[in-house]
C-alpha cells in the first residue's frame, strides 16, 4: 500500500477519539501520567496531519485529495465520506495546533483529568470531523459529537455561574442543530434521487422556495456558531464561565466551524439562494463589527471584553463572503485563520492572568506591568494583532476584506460607501477597547488587595511556549501573508468563480426594487 492509498483523513479523525478508549485504564492517581498520554496523543495527531499535508497535499489544486468513501449505514444512505481541499486543509492545521496547544495549556487540572482530557480528544476528533466530513448526515454527526464535550468542559470545569452558561450554550447549538437536520433533508430528498453526498448536493437544481429556506436555515444553525448578531448571546456568557483551553478552543476552532460551514452548505451547494442573501450578510457582518466593538467597550469583565471582539471580528468574515471578490473571499478565510490564532492567544493569556489575580474583573486589577513585564509584553503583542496592527495576520485580512467589498462590482456605490464607512467604525473602535484593556489591567494603581508583589509570578516557560506558537505564526503571517494564502487561494478563486456565475442570469431578469438598488445590474450583464 502506497501513502496515497493510506486511509490518512480516517486515521486523523479516528486517533484521538480512540485514543479516549484507553484512558479509564491508565495507572494514574493525580493525573500527571494522564496529562501526558493526552498530550502525546494530540502531538501525534497534529504530527500526523503535518506530515500527510506534506506528503500529499497539491496548492495548485482545487479539487478534493485525500479522499475516501465507505459505506457505513447504506440503509440511511450514510457514508464515511472525507476529503479535503483548500478550504479545510488550513483549517484543520489550525484545528490540530489549537486543540493540542489547549492540552499543553490546562497541564494544571486536576479535578476528573481522566474524564477532562477524554473530552478534548473527542472533541478534537469531532472538530476534524467537522472540516473533512464530505457527507451531510457525517456532517452534521460530527457537529453534534462535538457540542457535547463543550457542554461538559463548561459545566464541570468553568467558572461560578458555569451551570448557566454551558446549558446556554447547549440550548442555542442543539436548536440551530435542528435547522441543519430539517434542511438538510429537505435538498437531500428534492429531485429524483435522494443522496446526502455533498458534491452531488451541489450540482442538483432546486426550486427557488426551496433554495431560500433551506439557505436561511443553514443560515441560522451556522449563524449561531459563528456567531451573527441577535444569536450571539451565548458566546459571552460561555467564554465568561468557561476555563482557559475551553475558551481557547471556543475562539480559535468553534466558531470558524461556522464561517467554514457557510461557505462550504450556503455558498458552494445554494449560489442562487446565496445572490439574494448575500447583501443580508454584508449588512450583518457591519452589525456584527459596531455592536460588537460597542459591546466590548463596555464590558468590565476581561474574558466577556475579548468575546464580544471576536463576535466583531467574525463580521470581517460575513462581508468577505458577501463582497464576490476573488481578493474578498481570499480575506474571510485568512481573517478566520487569523482570529483562531489571536484569539486563542488572548484568552490563554487572560487565563494565565486569572490564575495569578484570581479575578477577572478588569477594574480589580491594575499596575501588574511592573512585577509580570513577561505577560505584559506577550499580552501587549497579542492586542496588537487583535486591533490589525500593520505587521501582524489581523491587519492582512481585514485589509482584504476592506479591498474586496469597496472593488466589487455586484453592489452600488452607495451601499459599498455604507458598508466601508460603518465597518471603519468597528476598526476605529477596536484600539480604544483593547488599549483601555492593557490600561487597566497592567497601569494604573495598583490593588493593594492582590498583593502583587508576593503572590504574582510572571509567566513560566510553559506558559511562555504556548503563547510564543501562537504569536510565531501571526507575525509570520503578517510580514509573509503567502504563508497562510497558498493554502487556500486557489480554493478561494474557485468559490469567488463559482458564486459569480449566476450574477448574468440573475441581471438579465427584472430584480425587485430593493435589489435594484443595491446590485448594479448593467455591471453584471456585461460581467
């Protein structure tokens, strides 16, 4: 057997959820022996993708690789059907550095570590699940595998008002699961033939009430992962409650879950559906970005500011979907990227501070610069990228997306002038939000109640490492953007191409008056 013919993607989904089989027999009294077996496994797993990337991986293609398809249940016509292409290729390299990094992170739990780092590995197998899965009913098993250990990590191991936040989180996900199941079903059964195979979803031709319900109900399951403005409430409460690697994980893989699922169900398989949607998300990613920057701003709580930032920076990720640009699309990907790796920082970082303060509240805080210049400077570096500072990943993809909205040709003037002016309010807004942050929690006067000068150790090695494999890669990509752009371009081109082929038909026919007035149709026409 060849390399090709390895079942590479199955062993890299398969790994870490068998792996959890072992972990009740482990000798182990206080955890240690069962940190290291999940380290070692989440290690191995992210070697093993590296090294079958490596391997196989073609950047000039766009077309799936790696794949493989069995049949698993034929009588429900499930199959176990993975394969990847640019657009998850980058996403489970992320998926595999942040989840093993949050292992390494929580190397300090040790209340129930069996069952603690049963639940990261399974979640880590249902997350991979998730990017390479090629079949819907697949699909959406492993989206619903993976809500599970959220719950439990949140739950069990979060903060004071733990119970509320995780049952939250488990009411929106596991209600936005239900409009995935009923659309789902609804293409896989329109037609002739019914089939849950992805590709083959693509290519079917559906009635146009059917196309716009299923659209808006995958537009509403994925919209809450992201998450999209009014179905965020939870990501606050949940990055409030829960511990230093759950927030990790939250931020850097959960919620590209669903910027990943938008375009991979909404803008690949429904173009259509997509034309009439598209400026509905343009106008939600600027929503997302104001309210999310005036939310931030006005938090007192560290974790709940840096959740509300990562609900305005998703909103980059909306516009670049909705702005059928080459450069657009290419931007939303990259600002996902991008949000996983800052994001996981800052909140590792804001766990690394909670440790030693105890505290999350910002204004009980203050003057820690002095005695942890280590976490200050990382902390500082971490908040930079975060408010696109030129020189780091965060600056790219916005940039991107400012580029890729203000030059495409598919809206007016006007509403491209709308959506550029309101999203620079979210850009100015972010410096002020986060500078005030660094103020308050490392200026200022000191809080005598902390004594900072006994009971504050800077950062450790350990600590240090982490935040250095995330902030490695966000510099990198900042002053290198190709680095993480030849992942994906070529898949992102393709997307952009594909979206676009329905503008001349839709321009030739009479759009309705509100359309008129954002698209351009003339432009399109001659497009």
């Amino acid at each position: 057997m060849n390399a090709v013919e390895f079942p590479w993607l199955t062993t890299i989904v398969l790994l870490p959820l068998v792996a959890t089989l072992a972990i009740p027999f482990i000798p182990d009294k206080e955890g240690k022996t069962v940190r290291w077996y999940g380290l070692g496994i989440a290690i191995a797993d992210f070697a093993l993708i590296t090294y079958a990337l490596w391997q196989n991986y073609d950047f000039q293609s766009s077309t799936f690789q790696l794949v493989e398809s069995y049949p698993w249940i034929p009588q429900l016509g499930l199959n176990w059907s993975l394969a990847l292409d640019g657009l998850s290729m980058p996403l489970i390299l992320l998926t595999g550095l942040i989840n093993t990094l949050a292992i390494f992170a929580a190397w300090k739990v040790t209340n129930k570590p069996r069952l603690f780092y049963g639940l990261m590995l399974a979640m880590y197998s249902a997350q991979l699940g998730v990017f390479l899965a090629q079949d819907l009913l697949l699909f959406f098993l492993m989206w619903e595998i993976e809500l599970v250990p959220v719950y439990l990590l949140i739950s069990i191991w979060g903060g004071q008002k733990r119970q509320y936040a995780a049952t939250k989180f488990i009411l929106y996900t596991a209600a936005a699961s239900i409009f995935i199941l009923i659309a789902g079903f609804a293409i896989a059964f329109s037609g002739d033939t019914v089939t849950f195979d992805m590709a083959t979803l693509g290519m079917k031709q559906y009635p146009k009430a059917l196309e716009m319900l299923a659209y808006a109900g995958f537009l509403i399951a994925f919209g809450v992962k992201l998450p999209i403005f009014p179905l965020h409430t939870w990501l606050p409460d949940a990055h409030g409650e829960a511990s230093a690697p759950g927030s990790m994980i939250l931020a850097g893989v959960l919620l590209k879950m669903g910027g990943y699922a938008l375009i991979r169900i909404n803008m690949e398989m429904l173009p259509n559906a997509h034309f009439y949607f598209a400026p509905v998300l343009a106008i939600l990613g600027v929503v997302n970005i104001v309210y999310g920057a005036c939310c931030a701003f006005a938090q007192t709580n560290l974790k709940r500011r840096l959740a509300y930032s990562s609900i305005a920076h998703m909103g980059f990720v909306l516009i670049g979907m909705a702005s059928y640009t080459e450069i657009g699309m290419s931007g939303a990907v990259l600002q996902m990227l991008s949000h996983g790796l800052i994001a996981a920082s800052l909140f590792f970082l804001s766990g690394v501070t909670y440790e030693r303060t105890h505290t999350l509240m910002m204004d009980k805080m203050g003057g820690m610069a002095k005695v942890m210049p280590r976490t200050f400077a990382v902390f500082t570096a971490g908040a930079m990228a975060s408010l696109a500072l030129p020189g780091m990943s965060g600056f790219v993809g916005e940039l991107m997306v400012f580029l890729g909205i203000a030059s495409s040709d598919v809206y007016s003037s006007s509403f491209k002038v709308v959506v550029v002016l309101f999203s620079a309010v979210g850009v100015i807004l972010t410096p002020i939000y986060l500078l005030s942050m660094l103020r308050q929690v490392f200026y200022g006067k000191q809080n005598q109640e902390l004594q900072i000068e006994a009971t504050l150790p800077d950062i450790n090695p350990r600590e240090l490492f982490i935040t250095a494999c995330l902030l490695l890669p966000i510099i990198g990509i900042g002053f290198y953007p190709k680095l993480a752009m030849q992942t994906y371009d070529v898949k992102a081109v393709e997307v952009a191409t594909h979206a676009r082929q329905v503008l001349p038909v839709f321009a030739e026919q009479q759009p309705s008056s509100l359309y008129s007035r954002i698209f351009t149709s003339p432009t399109l026409a001659d497009s």
